[in-house]
C-alpha cells in the first residue's frame, strides 16, 4: 500500500509537519522574547517556561492517550490548533514575564494533548500493518527535521524581520494545520473501558521498565537532555549577553547544533546496517558527554569564543543524531507488533521527563549561580546517564542491526526494517 496515496493520512501528516514547525520556530522566537523581557535573566525566564511545557507533556499526553477514544476526534485536533494558534499570536503583545508562563501553559497543554491523539487516529486511517508501521516512521521523521530545519528557517526569517512577526507567521501555521484537519474524515474512536483506557496508556512504560534494552534506552534520554538542555536554553544569553551577537545570531547558533545532527544522520543508515544499534547509541553518549565537558572547560578558560561554541554545539548535535537516529528500531525490535505504539508512547513520555529534569538546571542554576556550575551539574548528568546505559543495557542485547531511513519517503512497499528518527 502506498502511504501517501491515502488521501486522509496526506492531510493529517501535513497538519502534523505545520504544527510541529509551528512549534519549533516559536521555541526559538520565545528565547528572544524572553531576552527582551528579562535581559541577561532570559535563560532564567526560558528555563521556567521550557520546565513548564515538560511538566505538560509528562502529565497530560498520557491522559490524553487513556481517554482520547471518548472525544471527537477531529473536533478535539482542530481546537487544539486554534488555540496554539491564538497563544502564539498573543505571545509579542505581552509585558510580564508571568504572561509567558500562562501562555505556555496553556499552549503546550494542547500541544501535549494534540500528539497522543493524532497517533490515536493513524491506525483507523492507515489499516495496512505495513504501511501503519511506516505511517509511524514518517511522522518520527518529521519530528526529526523538524528540530534540525526550525533554527535555520528561524534564522533566514529574522534576516528580514523581527520576532514578534515571527509569532505572526506561526500562528497562520497552526490555523493552515486546523484547516488541514478539518480536511479529513477522522473515523470516531470505539469507547472502552476507563481501566482498560488507563492500562493501554501505561502499558509502554511498564514494557520499558522490564526490558533490559530499553531501560538503557531511558538512562540515554537523560544524557541527550542534559547535553541538548545547554543548547536550547543558554544560547540565547550566551550569544546575545556573552559574545554580543544579535538575534539572527541566535537562531544561526542554534542550527549549528541542527547541522551537526543533520550530517550524523545522513551518515548513519550506512553504518547502522554493520554496527549495532548500542554501539551507535553508546557512542553518541560519549560524545554528548565529551560536548558538556569541552563546553564546561572553554567557558571556564574564556575560550568559548564564536567558533568554539559552533564546535562545541556541532559536536552536541552530532551526538543527539547517534542517540535518538536508531531508538525507534531498538522500540521496534523489543516489543510485539500490537505493542509498538504503547511503547513509542511511553518513549514519548519518559524523554520529555529527562527533559524536565535538566532544564531547570540550564535555566535557573544558570542564572543564579552562572553557567559554569549549571554546564558541570548537566555534564555530570550526562556522565551519569552514560554509564547507567552501559550497565543497564547488556552488550548481547545490542547485536541486532538496524538501518535508518533519514528522509520521510516512505511510501514505496518493502519490507519492513527501517528506524524511526527523533528530535524534541
């Protein structure tokens, strides 16, 4: 079966591409935001707000997987849209750092909602198993893309204009995603039990707890958090406040880190066919590891200059890539077929609760205390997490290959054997 042919799915995954650019671009727009409120304190501002949409993705996103089969469903997506739509558009009228806070809440509260019912609906659409695995995949991959491409397009934009119109730009995204939806037939959901609901939403984690690979898994979501939690939070003050840049400079920082995850991810789907996929995964853990401390080690010794930290935030995304490129084959090779969305779920959820550990530390112990304790507290975290995945994560367990596709052309039938990849 042809993927794309399906003219429902078509409109959903677009829905889903626009909406999740929406996101990204308004992630960099908000640091600058929060710059022009706070000042040198933005990481502090960004760090709460970032803390606040984990706090979101972590509590809501499995309740709205337990109970999403007893709400309209394209009504439910469409109001989701709407109302990221009218955040992001009220985002550069605001005054208060405190207005930030409301507004992200209430932002990532839909955007939290809005993923585990869009994969709720894929299986209804896409009744194929084959090509349901591969409609899985290609939205992995745009969220992907997503992370590498919303800092450049960020930055090709603030060439030409300023931030607030930026929010602007976004907002329209999200209403062209509503439209989108409003586009397909989305088949209403069979209500189940509330307990069967619940149990199906926490199936993925407690899978993930029992299996030795995927615990590794778990240890390497906390080290590509605390290397990734340096580059998201603290560019904007380090780029603006430490070496003078602007607000292009930013988002050019900012897709450095993109472009070295970029280039690791094109070079992988050759080298995940002969090395296994813990191989890979380790090897990126150390080189996060190595980013945090080369970053900790410049800035102590004044030479994080312009190029050190393109180096410096190149390398990170290098190691993002080798960490996330191959988990969504690891996912896939241990669990059951009927399995792999309870365990793409609770992947969801357990990397943004690594997430929600490390970015208070970026923002607000980078603010108080100064980067420098902040970079060597996540860098510890990152070592931390590092060596857990060795020790939780049996050598034997790693010797299945993986290949990973890095373009979301998935349409052509084959044989199922390809990874998913990941941001976010």
């Amino acid at each position: 079966m042809r993927l794309f042919a399906l003219r429902d799915y078509r409109h959903l995954f677009a829905a889903q591409v626009i909406a999740l650019f929406g996101t990204g671009l308004t992630t960099v727009a908000l640091g600058l935001l929060a710059y022009d409120l706070a000042g040198p304190r933005a990481g502090l501002v960004l760090g709460t707000a970032l803390t606040i949409k984990m706090v979101m993705y972590v509590v809501i996103a499995p309740l709205a997987a337990a109970y999403v089969d007893r709400l309209p469903r394209r009504t439910f997506l469409v109001l989701l849209d709407v109302v990221r739509g009218a955040v992001v558009l009220a985002l550069p009228l605001i005054t208060e750092v405190w207005h930030v806070y409301v507004l992200i809440g209430l932002m990532q509260a839909a955007s939290a909602a809005f993923t585990p019912t869009f994969q709720a609906v894929i299986p209804d659409i896409v009744t194929d198993r084959s090509a349901y695995t591969r409609a899985l995949s290609a939205s992995q991959v745009a969220s992907t893309m997503e992370s590498l491409l919303s800092p450049v397009l960020a930055a090709v934009a603030l060439a030409f204009m300023s931030f607030d119109l930026l929010f602007l730009g976004t907002s329209a995204g999200f209403l062209l995603s509503a439209a989108l939806v409003l586009s397909a037939r989305v088949p209403q959901a069979r209500p189940s039990a509330e307990t069967r609901a619940w149990d199906r939403a926490t199936a993925g984690i407690r899978t993930f707890l029992r299996t030795p690979r995927l615990r590794g898994v778990m240890a390497l979501n906390l080290v590509v958090a605390a290397a990734g939690s340096i580059v998201v939070v603290n560019t904007v003050t380090h780029v603006r406040t430490g070496l003078g840049g602007s607000q292009s400079d930013v988002a050019w920082m900012l897709a450095a880190s993109g472009g070295g995850t970029l280039l690791a991810a094109l070079a992988l789907p050759r080298v995940l066919g002969r090395v296994s996929a813990r191989t890979v995964m380790m090897t990126g853990a150390a080189v996060l590891v190595g980013g945090t401390t080369a970053a900790v080690t410049l800035l102590t010794a004044g030479l994080l200059t312009w190029a050190g930290t393109a180096v410096v935030w190149s390398a990170i995304g290098v190691g993002m890539a080798l960490v996330i490129t191959p988990t969504g084959g690891v996912l896939r090779g241990s669990v059951a077929p009927e399995a792999v969305p309870g365990a793409f779920a609770a992947q969801f959820s357990l990397s943004h609760l690594a997430w929600l550990i490390t970015y208070p530390v970026a923002g607000w112990l980078g603010t108080e205390a100064g980067f420098a304790p902040a970079w060597s507290t996540l860098a510890l975290l990152a070592g931390a997490g590092a060596v857990a995945a060795l020790l939780l994560w049996p050598r034997h367990e790693g010797r299945e290959a993986v290949t990973a596709p890095v373009s979301p052309a998935l349409t052509a039938p084959r044989t199922d054997r390809s990874t998913l990849t990941e941001a976010a």
